[in-house]
C-alpha cells in the first residue's frame, strides 16, 4: 500500500482514548525506516525489513506497555503490517528466525508503473476520502 491508504485505513482505529497523531505516526513508520534503509542503505533489499518485522511490532508493544503514550504508534505499526499483508512473507516477518530478508532488484520505473494500478489508486483514494472524514468529524465542535 501506498502513503494514504496506510493512513486512512489506520486512522479509523482513532478514538478519543487515542492520540491520533501518534497513531498515524506509527501507520507509515515502517516505511519511513525501511524504505530509505532497504533501497538506498543496504540496495537489494525489497523495503520490506526491519521495521516490517513481528520483533518491531513485539519490541514496540512493549515500549507501549511500559510507557502507554507510545501504545498508538505500535497499534499503528501493526495495522501498517497487516495492510501490507506481511505475513505473507514469512521471511520478513519472521525475520531474523528464518534467516536474511529476501532480496530483489528495485528499480524506480518499476514503483511508477504501480502508480496507475487500478488497486493502487482506489485504495490511495478510500485512504484519502477515510482520512478527510476522520479530520472533519474530530474537528466538528471544536473553537479556537
């Protein structure tokens, strides 16, 4: 999934017991880590690793449970890691148990080709409409 989706879809977990920029924090952390580190740092990786992992996701809950302000952003990073269906790669979600993290040839054109995935563009596009309705009905009733 793409940045929206991943915020959107996440956003509909907010609640007034969660601090909602804390949580959209944590719906695109693994990409701000991994991303950068899997395609630019360690090249020939799928940008799918560290922070795509179950010990992340594990090492987060219980930053989480020992200092609760912290508890949205592993919520934010599990739903990040179920939106990208990383259980289906055992490999990296399981990482480092059943060895390295799958290697793959990145290439640019390759993610700009995804741009025009018709499943790319809707979900982007739900990310998007989840998101403005999330913000309008947080922000109804409130003054400056």
């Amino acid at each position: 999934m793409f940045p929206l989706a991943h915020l959107g879809f996440t956003s509909l977990l907010s609640s007034r017991n969660i601090d909602l920029k804390v949580l959209l924090l944590g719906a695109v952390l693994p990409d701000l880590i991994d991303k950068p580190l899997g395609h630019i740092l360690l090249p020939g990786n799928n940008g799918r690793i560290i922070a795509h992992t179950l010990l992340f996701s594990v090492l987060l809950l219980l930053i989480g449970l020992a200092w609760k302000s912290a508890l949205p952003l592993s919520l934010g990073v599990s739903m990040h890691q179920l939106l990208d269906s990383i259980y289906l790669s055992p490999e990296s979600s399981l990482w480092p148990i059943l060895g390295p993290f799958p290697s793959t040839d990145f290439h640019i054109s390759s993610w700009l080709d995804s741009l025009t995935d018709p499943y790319i563009i809707v979900t982007e596009l739900a990310g998007l409409a989840i998101l403005i309705v999330v913000f309008t009905r947080s922000h109804v009733g409130k003054t400056k």
